[in-house]
C-alpha cells in the first residue's frame, strides 16, 4: 500500500494567506455577535421596558388628572373623585398573562390602593423594606420629592412564595393636586427571559452567517490555492526557460538539436519573449510578442524600446527598473505599454541580465505576459463597488435633500406669486426656482441609476411633454444657440414613466448645448414616428414594429471615435472636474433600454474640412392605448377651511407645509414630534378633519403614528409624505389605509390638490 504524502511545506505557505483572513473573518463576526451585538440588544430591551412602564404610569397618571379635573368643575367631591381612579386603576392590567399591576400610596407615606397586596392598604408603610434592607416606599417619596418621577430598583418579595425574592425595577411619578404617587414595575427576571429568547434566535441566525461564510472562505481559499499553483507552475516553467536560454547564450554548449527544441518552445510559447543589447536596443523578438503589440519582428529589430513607452507610464517606474537590471539584479513590475496602433496594454514585465563567461552584463532578457484583462476585471469590480456605494449614498442623503429642495422650491414659489412681473427681483427667484428643479432632478437621476426609486410606467404623451421641457430648456440655454423643433403631435403614445422621460429630453438636451458653450450653433430636436421592418440596418437592434423616433442633434465640436465606446458608461465623461456627473448619458442607456428602445449616436469631431456635430437618436416602442387629457375644469377647488394636523420633525418644512396649506384658506396646528402629534389627538380625536405626517421621525415613524390613530379613529383621512424611503411606498401605504402618499419635494398647488382631493374623497 502507498503511504500517503504529508502535505509540503510550501503547500502550507501557500494556504496560509487564504486560510488566515478567514479565520480573522470569523473571529471577528463572534466577536461583534458576543461583545457588540449582544450587548446592545440587550441593553436595548431593557431601554424599552423601562420606556415602557413610563408610558403605562403616564397613561394611569392621565386618570388622576382626569379624575381631579371632575372634582375641579364640582361634578364630583375629591372623596368621590379620588374613588373613582381608584377604581379605575385598580383595574388596569397589562403584561402577557394580564398579570402586572398598578399601585399607589400618598406622602406620608401610606398605601392608598394596591391590587397585589391589599392588606397594605391604609397602612403606614414607612418601615416596609426589601430583603436588602431598602425602604421602598420612603425611597419612592424622596424620588419624586427630588424629581416628580423617576426609576427605583429593589428586591420584591412575592406575596404567595416568601422563598422568591426578585429583583425590580419600578417607576414612579407625583400626582400633587391629591399629593399621591402613583407607580408600577417589571420583574428583570422577565426581562431577561425575553433578552434569553432573542439571544437564541440570534444564535440561531449567527450560526446560519457563519456556515455561510465558511462555505465562502472554503470557495475563496480552493480557488486561490489553484491560482497560486498554476502561477508557481508557470514561474517554474518560466525559469527554467530562462536557465535555458542564459546557458544557451553565455556557454554556447547546447547540441544544435538542442539549440533547435529551445528556439522552437520560446517561437510557441504565449508569453512575449525580447531581448535587448546592453544600451536596450532589441535583438530578438518572438511571435508572441508580434502578436501582443501588433509590431513585426523586422521592424522592431535595432530600434530601442523606446518605441513602447507611452506617456501615462511614471517616468519613475522606468528609472528604477533601469538602475535595478544595470546593477546586475533582477527587475519584476508593472508596466502600461503602447501598441503600433496606438492603444494601451497592461504588461506583468521581469527583465534578467545576461552575463558572458567574464561576468559581464551583456544582454537583458525580458519575459512579458499581457495582463489586460485581468486589469479590466479588476477595475469592473472596482465599478461595481463603486455603484453599490453611491447606490447606498443616494438613499442616504435622498430624504434631507429632498426636504432643503422642498423648502427652497416651496418659498421660492410662494416669493414668485407675491413679486410683481415687472420686479427685477422676479427674474432672480426664477433663477433659483430653475436651479432648485435641476437639483431635484439630479437627484432622481441619481435614485434612478442606483435603482432606488421604482417605476411607474404609464401610457404617456410624448409630444406635450417634449414641448413643456423644451420650453424649460429654453430659458437655461445661452442666447448663442438657436433651437429648433420639429414635433408630431399626432405621433402614438409610449408605455413609460413621466419623470424619467422628462430625464432622458434634459439629459440628451442639456449635453448638447454644452457641446456649442463655446461658439453657439443649433440645437434640433426631432419627434417622429416610423416603422422597424424585419431586417432593420445592422446598428439597430430592435423588434419590428412602430417606434416614435426622437433626434437631438447639434453641431458643436463632436465626439473622438476612440471614446465614442464609452459614452455610456457609469461615470465617464469629457468634462473638466466639478462641471460633470458622467450619470446623464447612462442614465438615458439605461431608462431608455427599460423601455424596450435603443439609443444611437453618429458623431464627426471638428475640424477645418468637417463642422463637427453629435445627433443622438432614441426610438421607444409605441402603444395603442389613447390618452384622454383632462379638462382643467374638472380639476377640483384646493381651497377649503378645514383643520389640518402636520407632523414634520424638521422645522423648516413644517412652516413651509403650514403656510401652504392655509394659504388656501385650512386652520392648521403643527408638531415637530409624532410622540407631541398622537399626545394632541388622542386628547381630542375628532378635533382633526386630517392628518399630514412625515415618514422619517424619531420615535414613531409617520407610518407607525397613522396606525396608531386610525386605531382610535379608523376613518381618519391621513397624507404620509417623504423625501424618500426605504422601509414604505405607495402601495405599502394604501395597505395600511393611508389615504395617500406624496414624496417631497412637490409645488404649492399640488399640495392643495392632493389635500382637497383627500377631504372630499372621504364626504362621498
């Protein structure tokens, strides 16, 4: 029987770099779990359940001052009152089993009412302590002397089991006008059989990660041990080429059958071979480097190899690997090369020195391999990285800009309708109402790109909303470009999304004017409709059938044919920094491509026999389905007099939505809280007529809020507004009942629009 072959050594130095950032890995994951994690979520429960019974005792505390308010108009006498809560109170349960209670004693102090322990009731509980020797209700006293409410830990001695002593934590809170106290508390061994149960959960889901990483770590590590081994496979091969080929030279000893099997493998081999003289002038070629820089061998041979070099390379680079082979030392490094015609090559790049039988350099011998595209790879995967992070900053930042966005817009709205047209100042706030609705759709651009806003895809009109953007455009265009129009506006309809093919006319539009900054010219636009036969020309890619054609074409100074290639990738552009995103003409790839179309582009770079000029051509499949515009007297009245709740945290926009709203005529009262807003209602439920709730607060989200009210008054017509979100859209809201849900930032007179269109449908 063979013995098996213990694992070499540099198999284990080949495993261990792979090996060891797993391990790291996972070490680090438990420790997150067990030292971050854990920890947290267990402060976190416990956070709540004191948040907890301070919102039960507050809610309690609301029957005393109920109560005490019947004393205070005589409907009741304090005794009768004070009866009354007790009653009350006594009944009042919660918890799982309905097994947690609510207590209260007064100042001196004495127990008023307790439903656990009723022989205590009327008693002076001065002297009653916990097993520790902590004077309960003395400490209660001095709490709320001190703060009017607070939190008090102790040990509780169970009334049934005298054996049980638990710890527990309780809050207490003052009602003066009866000088009571009125509390109630939560066993931490309770506590901690919930922290028990999510922490078996999470190991449970800890666990399920973990196999997963390891199965990753394990893929990782076999397909980089194979990498590892077929480039050490390959570095053998290769020096054992080179012992061939310096023995071959400097000893001149190899049988000339010999000589003839080297030169055949170095003529076959896939890696550039070259060598140079002393001064880098190049001897000898083999086909793989012919192949690799398009240079032929009779023509490379006695030129320097100069001839490769290209200005992107550091000069330093070159510098260095000189000093490195003339000092007798071996050179291994990276090099961006140029090829006869012109285009760049990434080369992985290892020059030897060639001694004769004195020890003197006489030849370089160098060993090419072309790395192209494994650097396109890597820079693919650098891309994809990239789109991930803008694709989660976008979300990020999507909700506050779109607030300041509401904000600037809403008053600069507002200003415009108080200015007189002849105001000079008039033209400046439709300056800043032009570069608010640039920055909004920047921002939609972004979302789209990123895939973070959905579409919502409808038969729309081209014609109508190419004329309204055109006219837009104008007014942002310099008065050096002339533009022309040529719309049908008998062309068919598209299915498509309104505010992405708003996107798609600005991006191509605005890309074209910029191209004529300099010395003007014309900017044409062409919306027409034409049929794509079976065998359409060989740049088009499109089923048969009818397209509406549209044409942006300028002649500005063109696009070079070496990056017209490129135009549509994530973040390209020409531009100098600061002046260009590289997101429009991807943006339109992508929108356009999502709506089964194609986008072209013919271009001629300007020169003194061409004018120069882009035309970029999008065709978009047509629908049959009409589209019947509505009547602008069917609109309904924004106008009205109701009163409206407005729950915004951010105080700028919550004005801005106050002044809106009863700018058409509504009673409005605001809250910066939705913890203030469901305070407010809940003391007065039908005071509202509706309500207008932000999504992104602390504390109970706008969602949460809208459930918790219509809880207590389910036909309550409620707005859910957002800049964005992760967590809720319009068909998560209409779920939850909400009447509707607008994303911010929207005009003026839509928001009245929506608000009456709310109130209304609820009268029907």
């Amino acid at each position: 029987m063979r013995a098996s072959n213990p694992t070499k050594p540099s198999q284990i130095v080949m495993t261990t770099p792979f090996i060891l950032p797993s391990v790291l890995t996972i070490i680090l994951f438990f420790a997150v779990i067990f030292w971050i994690i854990l920890p947290s979520v267990e402060k976190s429960v416990m956070e709540k359940k004191r948040e907890m019974i301070r919102e039960l005792t507050q809610n309690a505390w609301h029957i005393l001052v109920w109560s005490e308010s019947q004393e205070s108009k005589g409907i009741l006498t304090r005794q009768q009152a004070q009866s009354q809560a007790i009653v009350l109170i006594r009944n009042l349960r919660y918890g799982p089993e309905l097994k947690d209670y609510f207590w209260i004693n007064d100042m001196h102090p004495r127990v008023i009412m307790h439903p656990y322990r009723s022989e205590l009731e009327g008693q002076d509980v001065s002297n009653v302590a916990d097993p520790d020797g902590k004077y309960l209700y003395v400490e209660f006293v001095n709490l709320v002397k001190a703060q009017g409410e607070g939190y008090v830990e102790y040990m509780w001695q169970w009334k049934d089991d005298a054996n049980k002593i638990v710890p527990k934590v309780s809050f207490v809170k003052e009602f003066k006008p009866w000088h009571w106290i009125i509390g109630t508390g939560i066993y931490i061994e309770d506590v901690n059989e919930e922290i028990a149960q999510i922490t078996y959960q999470l190991s449970w889901i800890s666990l399920g990660i973990l196999v997963l990483i390891t199965l990753l770590s394990g893929y990782i590590i076999q397909r980089g041990l194979k990498e590892e081994r077929k480039r050490r496979e390959a570095e053998t091969s290769l020096k054992r080429a080179y012992s061939e080929l310096e023995a071959k030279i400097n000893e001149q000893k190899l049988t000339q059958r010999e000589r003839n099997l080297l030169f055949t493998g170095i003529e076959q081999i896939s890696e550039a071979i070259l060598i140079t003289d002393f001064e880098g002038m190049i001897q000898y070629v083999n086909p793989a480097f012919e192949k690799i820089t398009g240079h032929p061998r009779e023509e490379v041979i006695g030129q320097n190899l100069h001839i490769l070099k290209h200005d992107q390379q550091d000069q330093e680079v070159y510098q260095q690997m000189w000093n490195t082979i003339t000092s007798g030392r071996e050179w291994n490094g990276h090099i961006v090369n140029k090829k006869k015609d012109g285009s760049l090559y990434n080369e992985e790049m290892r020059i030897s020195p060639i001694r004769n039988e004195a020890g003197t350099i006489v030849n370089y011998l160098a060993v090419k391999y072309d790395v192209t595209r494994e650097v396109q790879l890597e820079r693919q995967l650098q891309q994809a990285q990239k789109m991930e992070a803008i694709g989660t900053l976008a979300g990020g930042i999507a909700h506050d800009f779109n607030n300041m966005l509401f904000v600037i817009l809403g008053y600069t709205q507002m200003a415009i309708e108080d200015v007189d047209d002849d105001n000079p100042v008039q033209n400046l706030l439709e300056s800043v109402m032009l570069s608010g609705n640039r920055a909004k759709d920047l921002v939609q651009q972004i979302l789209t790109f990123s895939r973070r806003t959905e579409q919502k895809l409808a038969p729309i009109q081209i014609a109508p909303l190419l004329k309204e953007t055109l006219k837009f455009l104008r007014a942002s265009l310099p008065v050096t470009i002339e533009l022309r129009q040529e719309i049908d506006m008998n062309c068919s309809n598209i299915m498509a999304d309104h505010t992405q093919f708003h996107q798609v006319i600005m991006n191509l539009c605005v890309n074209a004017g910029y191209a004529m900054r300099k010395s003007g010219g014309v900017l044409k636009v062409v919306l027409s409709e034409i049929e794509i036969e079976a065998n359409p020309p060989s740049h088009l890619t499109l089923k048969p059938g009818i397209y509406l054609q549209l044409l942006v074409q300028d002649n500005g100074s063109g696009i070079p044919p070496e990056i017209q290639g490129h135009i549509f990738e994530p973040f390209f552009t020409t531009k100098p920094k600061g002046e260009g995103t590289g997101l429009g003409l991807s943006v339109v790839h992508g929108i356009v491509q999502s709506y089964g179309g194609m986008v072209t582009v013919e271009s001629e770079v300007e020169s003194d026999q061409c004018p120069g000029g882009s035309t970029f051509t999008v065709y978009i499949p047509t629908i049959q389905e009409d589209i019947r515009p509505e009547e602008a007297s069917s609109l309904p009245s924004s106008e009205g007099s109701e009163h409206i709740l407005i729950v915004d945290d951010e105080e700028m926009v919550i004005q801005l939505e106050k002044r809106m709203a009863e700018s058409f005529g509504y009673v409005v009262t605001i809250a910066t809280s939705s913890q203030q807003a469901l305070e407010m209602f809940r003391s007065n439920p039908d005071q509202f007529d509706l309500v207008i709730t932000d999504q992104t607060m602390p504390g109970l989200t706008g969602g949460e809020l809208a459930q918790e009210m219509l809880q207590i008054r389910p036909e309550l017509p409620i707005i859910l507004t957002t800049g964005f979100s992760h967590t809720i859209d319009e068909k998560r809201a209409k779920e939850m009942n909400i009447c509707e849900f607008i994303k911010k930032p929207l005009e003026r007179d839509q928001f009245g629009r929506i608000i009456r269109q709310v109130l209304d449908s609820r009268k029907l």
